[in-house]
C-alpha cells in the first residue's frame, strides 16, 4: 500500500488496481473497486487502517477481477455499501452473466453482491466527508463503466480504471461511445490518473498523452 497523494492510496494489486481514500470523517474510508483477493483490502491494517472502516466502494464495471472480493468484503463487514451504474449492475447482482463479467476469462465463479445505489444518467455526486466523488458514466469497456473524479488541495484525481480496453462483443464494448467518454475526461483535465491496470499516471500532460494514446489505438 502506498500514498499516491494526500488521502489517497493504492492498496495493491489483486486482479486490478484498488484504490482507497480517506475521508477523515465518519463516512470512514471508500475503495474505488475490491479486485480479486479479500487479503490485499485487509493488508491495509499494515498501515494503521482498520479495514472495518471501510464504508463504502464504488464499482468502476462489471468485471469480475473488479469485483470478485466484494461478496467476500460484505460478510467481513456488513456496514460497507455498494455502487455502481446501472448499466452494468444486473452483471453485478445477478449470477448467469458470465461473459459480461469475464468470469469465463479466469474460470472463477462470480459471487452476486447486492448495490445500495444505482447510479443514473451522466453524472451522480457523493458527498463523503470533506470530499465529493463524481461518479461520471464512461461507456465503452462496458455499457456501465464510470470513471471517478475528486479534487483534493487543488489536484483533480482520475480514478479511470480500464482506459486501456479491452473492448469485445460480450462485453458491450462499443468505440464510439468510448471515444466520447475519454473527450469527456479530457475536458476535466486531470492532475493524476489512477488506472485500473497500470498504475499511477502524473502529472497532468502525461494524463492527457495517455488517454489520448489509446484513443488513437482504439477507433471505431
């Protein structure tokens, strides 16, 4: 686990990149995605965090290396919430999505976890603590995938996750809308992108050359 910058960290790896912040309030702490593996979100205690303060975690889609550990998370703590777009939450909720989920890419069987919200439209803010969370809708990967902003001392953070792709048919992929999403997070024009794959991007010239890249990969 490390500090990216102040209040935000990266938890480690398990499956994707999870992310934490700190709200310093009695919102208690917010993951952005719970990967594959319960032991890396324990892991945290390492750093003096109690893992039963974690609250809330929003869920950037429906893949499963995303969110395979949040069935897990909600038997360690009941209290924690859920959300995600609504676009992708019947993958989430449901079993029998198998190809939606990838599931089938790693021979897992997913385990449903129930949302206590599911965002709608284009933008849906969480005030937690000090801090709001703009969970803004990015299709492309999947139909439901969102992209997290939160400005903290004068820095916009990206929480992007799978910027990268993959963009296949069983997914719901489609090009175009993921080419109005990234111009959408271009506009913000963030000071660090935390990616769900590959880690830490910064500062803010290297964010833009980034999604700009795959843009240019990833063309109708």
């Amino acid at each position: 686990m490390k500090e990216i910058y102040k209040d935000v960290y990266l938890v480690g790896s398990s499956g994707c990149e999870v992310y934490l912040v700190d709200t310093h309030s009695e919102e208690g702490l917010v993951l952005i995605d719970c990967g594959m593996d319960l032991s890396i979100i324990q892991d945290i205690s390492k750093k003096g965090f109690d893992p039963l303060s974690i609250l809330h975690c929003i869920i950037t889609h429906c893949h499963i290396d995303h969110i395979a550990a949040c069935a897990e998370l909600k038997k360690f703590n009941p209290k924690i919430k859920f959300y995600a777009h609504e676009l992708d939450a019947e993958a989430i909720e449901k079993k029998g999505f198998d190809n939606r989920t990838a599931a089938s890419w790693y021979g897992k069987t997913y385990t449903p976890v129930q949302l206590n919200t599911r965002f709608k439209g284009g933008m849906k803010a969480l005030q937690l603590g000090d801090y709001e969370f703009k969970c803004i809708h990015t299709p492309g990967h999947t139909p439901g995938s969102i992209a997290v902003v939160v400005d903290i001392s004068n820095k916009r953070i990206l929480f992007g996750q799978d910027i990268h792709g993959p963009f296949y048919e069983s997914f719901g992929s489609n090009l175009e809308e993921y080419q109005a999403s990234m111009k959408k997070l271009l506009d913000l024009k963030p000071d660090i992108l935390c990616e769900g794959h590959f880690g830490i991007i910064k500062p803010a010239d290297e964010v833009k050359k980034y999604i700009e890249g795959y843009m240019k990969r990833n063309r109708p």
